[in-house]
C-alpha cells in the first residue's frame, strides 16, 4: 500500500474550518504500515481501567432503588404484562418501575427510565411523538451536533467506524487518479477530513476527489472546499437533500473513469425492508449501490437484532445493549456533567423510545446483525473486502486510550468493537 494515514480525529470533528489542521500525513511505499493513529488533546479525558473502577465504585447509588438484577427483571416484567395487554399489572409495574429509574442514576438506572418511558409511550401509541421530540426541533443543529462530538471525543465508536471504513477506502484506491465518494450520511463531513489529508500527500500529486453527501447541505460542501484548498487537493462537493431510499442512479451522477467508493456509516438501519414494505427499499437500495460496480463499500452498524425480532425478545436486546453503551459512557464522562445527560438523550434515548414504542413504518430504527448484513449484500452481488490488517492494528492501539472493558474482535474479515462482553458495532467493506 503506497498511502499512509495519519488521523486527527479531534481536529477533524471542529466546525470551525480556520481550525482545521495542516496536512501531516505521509504517503509512504506499499511495503510500510499505513497509520491511522489519533494524536491526543481531546479535551475530555479518558480515564484508565483502574480510574475508573474506583471512580464508579465512588459514585453514590440512587436511595430507595432495587439491585440491579431486581431492576432489570422489573422492567421485563413490565414489557411482558404490555405484551399480554394485561394492562392493570402493567401500570402497577411501571409506577414501581418509575421507583427504581433515574435519569442520574447508575447505567440500568438510566437506561431503564427511557426504557419505561418507551413502554408508556407504546401503550399510548405515542411513540413517534417522543422519538421526534427527542430528535429536537432541529435534527442537525448545533446543538445535536455538539452533543454528537461529546460523544465522538469519550467513546470510540465513531472514530472505530471512521477509522476502518478510511483504511478500506484508502487501500482499495491506492492507485486511482480519480475518486467519487458517495456518503449515506454525510453529517458534516467529518470523516473525510483525515482521508483528504491523506490523500492529498500522495507521491506525484493528489488524486481528483468527488464528494456526494446524502443529506448534505451547503454548509458542509464549503467546509469540505476550505479543507480542500488547504491541503492542496482537487475537490467537488455535491449535497443531495433525501434521504437514502430516495436516492436514484441519476442523482448520483456517476461518471466512468472515476473509481467509486460508497460510504453507509450506521445509516442503513434506517431503511425500512421487506418486513415494512415490500419493496424491501433496503436490499433495493443495496442493488443499486451494486449496479454501479464500486471498487468498494464499507459498512458500519450496531451489531443489535431489533429489526424483525418480536416485541419481548426486541425488548430485552435494547436493554442489554444500550446498557453496554450507558456503561461505557459511565467511565468516561461524571453523572453530574450536563453533557452526559444530553448525550444520553438526544444520541441514544431517541432510538431506545422508537425500538420500544413504535411499530410499522414508524419504526424507523431497526438494527441487524452482521451476519444478516453479510446475507443481504451477498444476495445482492457483493463479494466481502478484508479489512487491512493494519488498519485494525491500528484501531487496535486507539483502544489503548480508552477502557481496558472495550473489546476488538475480527471475525471473517470484519472487526466488531464491543464492550465486556457485548458485541456493539461491527465495520465490513465489501466490492
């Protein structure tokens, strides 16, 4: 592999395009490591395991709550008395449920307080409501994007999925004059700061680069343009304002003698598939990524089984998993920081409360297991693209900066980030 990448992901996350960061990263001959390695200054901290096990031991338990165990067997009480419309035991379960929850407590504590709110919230058909009121009345504002980057900087579940889906792309392309991105959720951008740096400092000069961004806006074209200009290397930004499933062939505008490279970076979850509507736009969308022969697509998403799973099963895989995500958060941001509160909520509760309390087409959040991603995009014509070991030995030293609780683990050429004992997002890239 000729290139080799530096990451400055906490740079790369700044909205500020004067603060970007200077091009660093050195392409070097394919026989040397590419480094992906994340420089520190991230401005919360990350504490060791041993900080953080005395720290949480520290912490003062909520008065008046059940043991962990009780709680948890509490609230699957509660979704099986709402599962058999027993509605009489269900109310009485879940004002003592209410009881037992805080927003400030320990992990189960706070997880199991969305988690009742999403039971009351199905039992008054209301869910869509909360889910949307969660969202905030601007789904990519400032503020939803700062809460986005507090947890950006603390866990590395972002940076993991960047990090493999740019190592995948920057391989796969080593040699490509031209490369067209296609981003399935483009957000700000960010991503792409560390891919363009590295690519701008290719032997005999950057390649030409075209960004399409699903769901971007202006904004982030120009930030992307500044960046660019910066490290000196040939950009087109092109915002596409749908969503994934309405995205067509044309909009794409692919262009022959560009070598394309499709981004879906925990987005495809949310298109609905043949269990809502039967068009499948999920494997529909999947096909048409696949009719237009890109020399790679990478994929990250929660590894979570929501999507088809009845309401109980569905119920209690939420509770397990996102009480893995709470108690990775717990090590590494204090219960009396505001931010961890906004976190919580406006990144995580929302997908709680639309798993629980929704159904139908208002399910939009429906996570699925590697292994039927895997099954999806076979049936649809794609080969899987092993990612560089390199790279996850590299993602392997990022995790050195965190927990010593996370987990790596690769598995048929895909790497899963975990925590404990729980599997949470799994990266593949496929062609």
């Amino acid at each position: 592999m000729k290139c080799v990448l530096q990451e400055r992901e906490t740079a790369s996350m700044r909205t500020d395009d004067d603060k970007a960061t200077s091009p660093s990263t050195q392409f070097r001959r394919r026989d040397m490591p590419m480094d992906l390695s994340v420089e520190p200054g991230d401005s919360i901290s990350h504490p060791q395991c041993s900080e953080e096990d005395s720290r949480v031991e520290k912490r003062p338990k909520v008065m008046g709550t059940a043991p962990e165990s009780d709680l948890k067997e509490l609230l699957v009480a509660c979704a099986k008395a709402l599962e058999d419309d027993d509605l009489v035991q269900f109310e009485d379960l879940v004002r003592k449920a209410r009881n037992g929850v805080s927003v400030g407590g320990d992990p189960i504590q706070r997880v199991g307080a969305y988690m009742v709110e999403g039971l009351v919230a199905r039992r008054r058909s209301s869910g869509l409501k909360i889910y949307n009121a969660l969202k905030g009345k601007d789904p990519g504002g400032k503020e939803l994007l700062s809460d986005v980057h507090i947890l950006y900087e603390i866990c590395p579940y972002l940076k993991f999925g960047y990090m493999a889906a740019n190592g995948a792309i920057a391989e796969a392309c080593r040699d490509e004059d031209s490369i067209h991105i296609v981003d399935f959720q483009i957000a700000e951008g960010t991503q792409w700061v560390t891919l363009l740096q590295a690519l701008a400092a290719r032997p005999g000069g950057p390649p030409n680069v075209r960004i399409t961004g699903i769901g971007g806006l202006g904004a982030v074209g120009s930030r992307l343009k500044t960046i660019s200009e910066q490290f000196k290397i040939p950009l087109e930004f092109n915002g596409i304002p749908v969503s994934g499933p309405k995205v067509t062939r044309e909009m794409l505008g692919v262009r022959s003698g560009e070598a394309l490279a499709v981004n879906f970076p925990l987005q495809l979850h949310h298109t609905p598939d043949e269990s809502v509507d039967v068009n499948n736009p999920r494997d529909g969308l999947l096909r048409l990524v696949k009719s237009l022969s890109p020399k790679i697509t990478t994929l990250v998403e929660q590894e979570s089984n929501t999507n088809t799973a009845p309401f109980l099963t569905r119920f209690v895989e939420t509770l397990e998993y996102y009480q893995a995500m709470f108690e990775s958060i717990d090590v590494a941001l204090p219960r009396d920081r505001k931010e961890r509160l906004d976190v919580e909520q406006h990144c995580l509760a929302k997908d709680m409360v639309n798993i629980i309390a929704c159904e139908g087409e208002e399910r939009v959040v429906r996570h699925e297991l590697l292994g039927k991603w895997k099954l999806r995009l076979t049936m649809a014509g794609f080969r899987q693209y092993p990612l560089c070991s390199y790279v996850n030995s590299v993602i392997s030293s990022l995790m050195k900066r965190y927990s010593g609780h996370y987990t790596l683990e690769e598995k048929d050429g895909a790497t899963l980030l975990g925590w404990k004992d729980r599997k949470l997002i799994s990266a593949s890239a496929w062609h």
